[in-house]
C-alpha cells in the first residue's frame, strides 16, 4: 500500500524534514552513501533520527582529517579541498563502492546514491563566512545511468553551528527533491529553500546531467536561481555551462559591458575590442589575466514584461558563439556590480558604457535608498581603480557626437562629474569605427520582426546566419 505523507501534494503544506527524510527511508529500494567532510554529518543525521534508516544508509562517512581524505579520495592537484573536482571525486569513489559491493542480481530494484558536500564553515576571526560544494549521484529507476546534480554555496550566517545546521536542511531537501522532484526541476531547486529562509545560504551555481535531465538547458537553471532570488548574479562560459563566479575571476582584471545585446551588433563588438585594447594598454592590466564579462541585467531581461525565457537563450547563443563569458544578474546600479566584482579580485576594474549610461550614473534619483545618497554610491563605484571606458554616440538628426568632453550631466553634478572626468577615472574609447554610430539594438530588432532587408549589414559576422537559421527574435522563416 502506498505511504502518503503530509505535504506530498504541492497545494499542501511543505513537508516537514521529518517526513521528507522519513519518505526516504520508507522507500525500501532507496540506498546509498552519506559522505560528508567540513561541517559534521548534519544531513545524515535527519534519515538517522527519522527512523527506517537501517534500510536506507549504506554508510556515513566524514574523511574530517586532510590526509586520510587524500587517502580515500586522492590528492587535488591544487591541494584546495572545498571544489567543484573534489566533490566529483568523492560521488565518484563512493558511487563506485556501492556498486562493487552490492549486488545487483540480489538487488535487482534498487535505487542508489551518494550525497556528498565538501565545504568550509565561518572562520575564527568570522573574517570569511565560508561556502561549499554539496551534490548528489542518484539513479530514478533500477540500474539506469546515474543523474547528477552539483550546486555551490555561500553561508551569510555568522556562526558556524548555525552554518551547520542550514547544511543538514539543504542537503535534505536536495536528496527528497532528486527521488521525488527531479522530473519538475524548476521546482526542485525553488524546494532546495524549503526550511531555509533565503539570507542564510546563497546559491550560486548549479549543475543538473544525466538521463533524467537531458532537456534541461542549465543556462535556464541558472536564470531561475535569479528569479527566486537565491543569489544575485550568475555566469556561464562560451561552451554554454555555468561557471563559478570566484573560479574565473579571482585575482583577475575584469572588463564589463552591460547591455540588452538583443541582438548584440557591430557596435557592442566595437566596444568591446577597443576598450580592451586601451584597458590592456594601461600598464596595469595582463592579458592572460584579464576576464571580460558581457553583462545582462535581470531589469533588461523583463524590460518587456515577464521574463521571456526563448529571448534569453537567443542573446546567450549569439554571445557565446562570439566566444563570450555571459552575466546575467540583478544589479540595477553600477556600484553593485563593482561591489560584486570586488568579492572576488582586487586588481584593476574596467566598465564599457555609452554616453546614455554615464548620464544615468550622475542621476541622484537612483541613489535615494541610500543613505549618503550619490555619494556612497560612487565612493563605491570608483573604489580603489576603477575605470570608465566611455563609446561616443551619434546623434541621428544632427550628426553631433557626444563624448566624455561635451556630456551634459545634470548642473548640481557637473563639479562631481569634472572631478571623476579629470582625475582619469573617465576615459573616451578611441579608434572607433564612425561608420556604425548609427546602429542600434532596437532597431535592428524592428526590422527583423518586421521582415525589413539590411539588419545583416548591422550585425557581426556570423550572427545574421544564427538568427536567420533558428529563426531568432521572431523572424518568420522564409517562404519557398
């Protein structure tokens, strides 16, 4: 007979732990490996208090000790323990073990797995508040492929116990949403908070592969730790696979372009390849040591509405077939991406903006939830190096080009604008192409939509052919 509990159905109430765990437990074809290294054993410890756990856990493991981990799962090549590879490595291993020890001709039914979580809680001197790795290896049904998912976390809580215990929680619900969720994997990760109010944990990267994830498009998972507001800002390389922010930028320069790139053209391009080679140029910044970040507000994303889902994989197509890193995040002002970039490195920083953009920079109307105003937010906008790369615009009924020379910013800000403009933090992109000043997003989009000639000419090379072979932005196909 089948076992309904409290909170099964999605109109009911969230589950309890408890019973999550409990529904586990009872499943006697459900079997698998607990390994858990950095903050105690506390998922494990909710199956083992739920009761049934004997059916359920094939063993529980916590390799604390650096050199016995080594033993058991190998040296990293970095000699870091808390990373993506680690946590790789231990599914793995224990994965490995359950299939070499346990029967399968004895067995025929069962379902098993490996949660695993490798992470570093708060330090003593609560300098750094610590993250983590936390994944799970599961199969859905008898001896199918084994499905994956992998996501990182940032604590936001100042004391290790508490850290801990938000860990046991997360972990619980990752391995309830894998056996009971992972055909609605939208939902599964919106369940992952589940217990957890969101300013104790930050996600800020997940990963979902294998059989029982083949469409899904991990770029939209990401999209949805954004909506659910899990974390504020996400990355995901040309190849299309989400990337940790800290793993690319640490120690990096960082050149960002924000933009709607919908789609992106010749004069983003333009932009971008000239600020780059001025950024490089200022004896600051290595190449080998520069990351360039093409940026996406979620602002610009609902800019028509809700959230179109198939426009934003049209822009993160067309970017990465241009061999661009893409971030789509929540910050609406400068400073806040510069804030967020500062996390990570410390060396130079460099923003790509139009005229029209550094205008609405020296907007006060912005900063009014501050309480020092336009000042605070530029103390952390120009913090430590940063530098504005500035790409003229053309009016289009008069020809005139505006540059960092003849902006006009609002009278109350002009001395403050001056002070930034002369003391180098404000710099106008030379070398650019005057024949492309004319181009614009919007406009191209309109004559796409409209079945307009000429959009081509407007765009980078091999882009046109992108949109015109999946029919992108709404392009009708062609007629035979």
């Amino acid at each position: 007979m089948a076992i309904t509990l409290p909170g099964d159905n999605d109109f009911e109430s969230v589950p309890s732990l408890k019973n999550k765990a409990l529904r586990i437990n009872l499943n006697r074809n459900i079997y698998g490996t607990f390994a858990e290294i950095g903050a105690g054993q506390e998922t494990v410890r909710h199956f083992f208090r739920a009761g049934g756990a004997s059916g359920t856990i094939a063993k529980a493991m916590s390799a604390y000790d650096k050199d016995f981990s080594d033993a058991v799962y190998g040296v990293q090549d970095d000699g870091r323990y808390v990373t993506e590879s680690r946590l790789r490595k231990m599914l793995q291993h224990e994965t490995d073990l359950i299939e070499e020890r346990i029967s399968r001709e004895k067995h025929p039914n069962k379902l098993f797995f490996t949660y695993a979580n490798t992470v570093a809680t708060i330090d003593f001197a609560k300098k750094f508040l610590g993250h983590g790795w936390v994944g799970i290896k599961f199969q859905a049904a008898p001896g199918e492929e084994y499905s994956e998912i992998i996501l990182h976390v940032r604590f936001k809580e100042r004391d290790a116990r508490l850290q801990q215990i938000t860990l046991g929680i997360l972990g619980t619900n990752l391995i309830y949403g894998a056996f009971y969720k992972h055909d609605r994997p939208k939902k599964l990760l919106k369940y992952l908070y589940d217990h957890i109010d969101k300013d104790k944990i930050e996600i800020d990267m997940i990963h979902f592969d294998g059989p029982r994830f083949r469409q899904v498009d991990n770029r939209l998972m990401s999209l949805q730790l954004l909506r659910n507001e899990m974390t504020e800002a996400v990355m995901f390389g040309p190849d299309g696979k989400n990337i940790l922010a800290a793993r690319i930028l640490y120690k990096k320069n960082v050149l960002a372009l924000r933009g709607s790139f919908r789609p992106v053209t010749k004069v983003n391009m333009d932009m971008y390849k000239k600020s780059k080679a001025m950024f490089i140029e200022s004896g600051k910044v290595q190449e080998d040591r520069l990351e360039t970040i093409f940026e996406i507000t979620l602002s610009n994303l609902k800019a028509s509405g809700e959230i179109d889902e198939e426009d934003f994989m049209h822009r993160a197509e067309l970017l990465c077939s241009l061999g661009q890193t893409v971030m789509i995040s929540n910050f609406k002002e400068y400073y806040k991406l510069v804030e967020y970039l500062n996390n990570y490195t410390k060396e130079r920083i460099g923003l790509v903006m139009g005229t029209n953009n550094l205008i609405d920079i020296f907007d006060t109307s912005y900063y009014h939830h501050l309480s020092g105003g336009i000042l605070e937010a530029f103390g952390k906008l120009f913090f430590k190096d940063l530098r504005v790369y500035l790409y003229p615009m053309q009016n289009a009924e008069t020809g005139e080009l505006t540059t960092s020379e003849n902006l006009k910013v609002h009278p109350r800000m002009k001395e403050l604008y001056k002070f930034f403009k002369y003391n180098g933090r404000v710099i106008d992109i030379e070398n650019y192409d005057p024949t492309i000043g004319h181009i614009f997003s919007r406009e191209v989009l309109r004559m796409i939509e409209a079945g307009e000639e000429g959009w081509q000419d407007m765009l980078p090379d091999g882009i046109p052919q992108l949109i015109e072979k999946h029919h992108f932005f709404g392009m009708q196909p062609a007629l035979k």
